[in-house]
C-alpha cells in the first residue's frame, strides 16, 4: 500500500510508522507544532529599487529601430535572496521601444525608451514587472528619470571644440590633413546604436513577487586540490600591483587557471577585447574616440607590474565613449594547478569617466570593487567558457585604500576564482 498523498516520509519510513501506538494522534500533533520547527518556504519578494543586469538581445538603434517593435533583455547576473536564487541565469525581460527618435537637426538629440513589462523564469513562468531603465553601462547618453535615453549632440563632442585649430593644422600639413580625413576625426554619430550584448540595468518600482527561490544555474564549485592550490599562490603573492613607480596600482581582485589561449578565446567569446600596443595607429584611434566622443574597444592601458614584470594579458570591454570601460590586467603567478595549467592573478576596475585635477588627467575608476569582480565572472559564465568558479578569501584581504591617482576604492577582500574551460567552448 502506498504512502497517502501529503504525508512525509523520513528516509523511505511514513511518519505513521514511526509511532506504531498512536500514529494518527502522533502526526496530528506533529503537524500542529511543524510551523515552529520547520519554516515553510515563502515566495520570495524582490522589493523596489533592486537593480537587475541586463544584456540586450538583439541590437536598437534609432536609425533602424521603430516605435512598437518588441525587445528583449537576458538576464546578465543571478540575483539572490535568502535560501537561494529569485532570478536565476536563463530569465529574461521582454517588452517594446516605447519611444524611438533620431534626430533631424544639429540642436535635436537622439531619444529612446525601453520598456519592460514580464520577466520569464525558466520552468517557473512569466510574471508581470515594474521598472525603468537606470544605466546603459558604458554609455555616453544621459538617462532621464522615467528611464528615457537621450543622444549626444555633435556640438558636444570636444571636436567641435578644436576644429579651429584642426583646419589651422590641416591647412599647414597636409599629412596631418591627411589623417584627419582617415581617422574620420570632425565626424560625430549623434545616434543611440547600441549593439547585441549591451549591458543594461533595469530598477523595479515595485515588488516582484515569485513563486519561490530556485537552484543557482551558474557554475560549479571548484574541486578541493585546485581550491588548495590558489591559496598556496595567494598565501605569497602581493596584493596590489604597481605603477613603473613602484607606487600601489589595483588591488588583486580576479585568480584565473587555463593557458593564455583558453583564457583569451574566453574573453573574445565574452565580447572583451584585447588592448593595443602604444603606437602611431592606436594613439590616431585614440585620439579620434576621444574628440569624437566615441568608443575604442582595443585602446592601450598603461603597463601596471606584479611579480616584478609587466602584465601577461590585458582585456577591456566598452560601448561608445572612450571616457568609460571595464578593462582588467592578468600576471601569470608561480605555480601552478594539479592539471599542470598556469594560475594567473588579475585586477579589474571600470573607469566610469575623466579624473582631471592639478598633475593628474586620468580614468576615474568606480570605487565599488565587487561589482566589477562580479561582472567578469557573469560575462565569461554566460560565453560558456566557465568549468568552475569561487569566491576566495586570501589571507589578510584588503578592505578599503586609494588608487596611485588618489582615488578611494572598497572590496569585501575576496578574489573570484575562475577555471577556464579547456579548450573551445560553445556561449549559452
């Protein structure tokens, strides 16, 4: 006979059995007592003002994009609640452009309005959804309060500012003309484009209410003898690179294990690209992304040391200014992991804008660490070049200090270790 439908079961024995005298009035006091020993699971609730990261599916644009047309957004990052995850890896947002202008005078801006009203759970349902957009990462468009998006005007970009000067300059050397014309240097796009892939943030305005949390669907943890390993490295290894000064750079925030194709084919993936080397063609791009307000995805970085040498690897990811990035430095450490591939040590940081102050013109970097730390570990979980990953706590982490240009930044302490995948690898 089977156990009656409702009725738990410990190990493969009904309740009842375990109270062969009494067993109804046994499971009677039972269940009159189970709220104060045992909580039921309650539907989690996302409150207003929590932020989701978002990537936009499919490419908008105000050139080509139409008021009305559907839009999608995947979710970027987990978002986790107490006794597991609310939204895991795989929901996603949908809606339609609300509004989509392109502008057909020098003193008109671009504008465009996303709007999001479901949000799908995989295997949970689709459930109605507040909000408005708060951040297009990496953008140089300005968000109004109801999450508007509006351009740039070409009169903006610091170009305009100099084209006196440039036609002066042109007008003496026809080389520098020249390059003037094939940098494109003069010619601002003035419209929204943003691509497949944008990093996006959407706030609620309202509760969210779900059925109940859900497993993580992000990566695994990783295997004891790799964990063992990493700490050995961090156990020695300096916490902080350094400038060619020798003075504090970025705190090490990032552990990663493969070889420099694994981790490289892993970034590409992701969408990150690698810097270019200092030379008359990348200081020309620069210089056009710079004055024309625009974005250089492969910009040189400076050179910041570790173990007495220059990075190994760099990679940074940007949109459409050359003002804002994500952009990280890789050291290969000594040692390395029981399957004999290298342990590297990384620091990320986002510039989010111009530090100018007396003897210093600079990126301005967010002073929020972890945020950065998690973004890395999201893009390459969600490239599908992530076997494991961890965070980390390396002895005596570091809490709080300055950049070597003065500015204040904060971490929890911990590292995220990440365990490329060997070999090619196919995104989500």
């Amino acid at each position: 006979m089977g156990m009656p439908e409702g009725v738990m079961s410990w190990g493969r024995k009904p309740i009842m059995r375990l109270f062969p005298a009494s067993g109804a009035v046994a499971l009677l006091i039972l269940l009159a007592f189970w709220p104060a020993t045992v909580a039921w699971a309650e539907a989690p609730t996302l409150p207003a003002g929590t932020v989701l990261n978002l990537h936009l599916q499919a490419a908008i644009s105000t050139k080509t994009s139409k008021q009305g047309q559907a839009t999608t957004a995947n979710l970027a990052r987990e978002v986790d609640v107490p006794g597991g995850i609310a939204l895991p890896y795989g929901s996603f947002l949908t809606g339609t452009i609300e509004k989509c202008v392109q502008p057909t005078t020098a003193d008109q801006r671009a504008a465009l309005l996303l709007s999001f009203g479901q949000v799908t759970i995989p295997n949970e349902g689709t459930f109605p959804v507040q909000g408005h957009l708060t951040e297009v990462s990496n953008g140089r468009e300005t968000l109004l309060a109801d999450g508007t998006i509006t351009g740039v005007l070409e009169s903006e970009a610091p170009v305009s500012m100099l084209s006196g000067v440039l036609q002066k300059l042109g007008g003496v050397n026809p080389t520098v003309n020249d390059q003037i014309e094939k940098q494109k240097i003069g010619q601002v796009n003035t419209a929204i484009e943003f691509p497949a892939g944008t990093d996006i943030q959407f706030t609620l305005s309202a509760p969210l209410i779900l059925k109940h949390v859900v497993a993580s669907a992000g990566p695994g943890q990783l295997p004891a003898n790799l964990r063992a390993s990493v700490q050995n490295v961090l156990a020695d290894a300096p916490k902080r690179a350094v400038n060619k000064m020798n003075r504090p750079g970025d705190p090490i925030n990032l552990v990663f294990i493969g070889t420099a194709q694994e981790i490289e084919q892993a970034f590409t993936h992701a969408g990150w690209m690698e810097p270019k080397k200092k030379n008359q063609q990348s200081v020309w791009k620069t210089a056009q992304a710079v004055m024309n307000n625009d974005g250089y995805g492969a910009a040189p970085v400076s050179d910041l040391f570790l173990f007495g040498h220059k990075e190994d690897l760099a990679f940074e990811k940007t949109l459409n200014t050359f003002n804002k990035r994500h952009h990280l430095r890789l050291w290969q450490a000594p040692g390395s992991a029981p399957d004999g591939r290298p342990i590297w040590l990384g620091a990320a940081t986002h510039d989010i804008g111009l530090d100018i102050h007396p003897g210093v013109v600079s990126h301005a970097t967010d002073p929020n660490l972890d945020d950065e730390r998690a973004q890395v570990g999201a893009d390459l979980f969600l490239a599908g070049d992530v076997e494991a990953a961890d965070l980390v706590a390396p002895p005596n982490p570091l809490s709080s200090g300055m950049t070597a240009t003065g500015g204040a930044w904060h971490t929890d302490g911990r590292v995220i270790v990440i365990e490329v995948k060997p070999g090619s690898s196919t995104p989500l």
